[in-house]
C-alpha cells in the first residue's frame, strides 16, 4: 500500500512540473523562434538614355539617324547651328523606345534666345509634323531673351506649356546647366516637373480633368494632342539657330 501511494505522489508531482512547464510556453508563443525581417524590395534602377559618348537610343523625328548639326560635346548633346546648312528644317530629337509611366532625369541649357523643350506621348505619323503635334511639352527656354519669355508663366522655362504655369525663380541663368526632372503616372493621374530641386509645376496627366485643361489652351483643336498615354520621349529643335544642350539623361520606368 504504502508503495502504490508513493508512486501515485510521484506521479501528481511530475503533472504539475509538466503543466507548468506548458504554462511558461504558452505564455510567449514566439519563444524560441527566430524572427525574419521583412524582405526590402530592391531599389529601381535607372536606364541610361544618353551617357555622352553616343547617340545611341535616339533618332531625328519621323525617321533620320542623329547627325549634324547636332554634335557630341564635353558629354553632352550641342545642337551647333553652325554645322546647319538646311536653313530652317528642324532636327528633333526622339527616343528609339516608348514610354508610359515614368521619372525623366536631365539637364538643359541655353543659350541667349533659346528655344527647346521636352515632351512625352510622341508618336511618329508623317501626318504628325512635328512632336509638339503629339506631344505635352516642358518648356525649356530663354525667359529673358525669348519673346515667349515675356507671354507669362504657361510659357516659360519649366511650365507644361500653355497649360501650368512655373516658377521662373527656379531657373539658372543663361549658359548655366539646369537639373529638371519629369514625372508621369498615368495610374496615379499624376505629373510633376522638378526644376534645380523645385517643384514647379504639379498637373493630371489623363481624365476630364486633362481634357479640361487642353480645351483652355492653344491646343484645344489638335488633334491627337495629348491623346497617346504611351509614346516617345522629344527634345526640341525649334527651327532658330542658336545653341542649346542636354546632358545626364536617364530614366526609371514605373
């Protein structure tokens, strides 16, 4: 008897060291489980679209290989009207891909009464003469020395020309390199300009609300302008003969 008691003792100890055991375990449910930190997704990369060295990726619109008067300089892409001998054609420069949802990067200069600009949603149409038929345009300009310069601020250097206006203290002096950056989301109905680090201009890139703003400007009859969600990239060549400049271009897809 006093045998079978003991091993029962026994056996009622053990019970409770178990539970409690089980209690202590129970009471952190992570104990003893190693942690994984949540993956970072990897950053976006940047593509390349000019490097200085060629003009690889680009071509003069509706169909020509880069050529004079536009030279390689200093790393840069110069249009030299020096080097034009066809009084007046134009030499616009357009991506060999097409875009949609993006973050240009580049830098501009000008020279006094320069004239360019950048534009988005280009498509190649010999019925389309020039990538302005098209294509939205940043302005890049002379503020001081072009008479669009004194048309206000749709019209200066930065604006979504005739559309949103820009802050023109953001721009450097002529003969300087200024840093602007482009966006445009067609998801998010978003676009921006960044000018020497300013935001200069915030505007809708698709919807009534574009529409809208389209019908208020010069372009309101044109058509196919601002219709193509997904087109090339335009540097313009406005037809005067004064220098301008890009350089350190590249862009990140969204």
């Amino acid at each position: 008897m006093r045998i079978a008691i003991g091993i029962l003792l026994a056996v009622m100890v053990l019970g409770c060291k178990g539970k409690e055991k089980n209690q202590e375990v129970d009471s952190d449910p992570m104990a003893g489980v190693e942690s994984e930190a949540a993956p970072v997704p990897p950053e976006e990369e940047w593509t390349v679209l000019f490097d200085g060295s060629s003009f690889d990726g680009w071509h003069i619109y509706n169909g020509e290989e880069v050529g004079a008067p536009w030279k390689l300089e200093d790393g840069a892409m110069i249009f030299d009207p020096s080097l034009d001998e066809s009084e007046g054609k134009h030499y616009n420069l357009v991506t060999d891909k097409e875009y949609t949802n993006f973050v240009l990067s580049l830098e501009w200069m000008v020279t006094e009464g320069a004239n360019s600009g950048v534009m988005w949603g280009v498509v190649e149409d010999e019925k389309y003469g020039e990538p302005y038929s098209t294509g939205p345009e940043i302005q890049v300009l002379d503020n001081i020395g072009h008479p669009d310069g004194k048309n206000g601020p749709t019209r200066q250097a930065g604006a979504l020309y005739d559309m949103i206006p820009t802050d023109s203290t953001a721009v450097k002096p002529v003969g300087e390199w200024n840093r602007m950056v482009i966006a445009i989301n067609h998801e998010t109905n978003e676009g921006s300009v960044v000018l020497n680090d300013n935001t200069v201009a915030e505007f809708p890139v698709n919807g009534e609300a574009w529409k809208e703003m389209v019908s208020k400007s010069k372009f309101a009859d044109w058509e196919g302008f601002g219709e193509f969600k997904t087109g090339k990239i335009a540097l313009q060549h406005h037809g005067e003969p004064i220098v301008i400049g890009y350089r350190n271009i590249k862009i990140k897809e969204l």
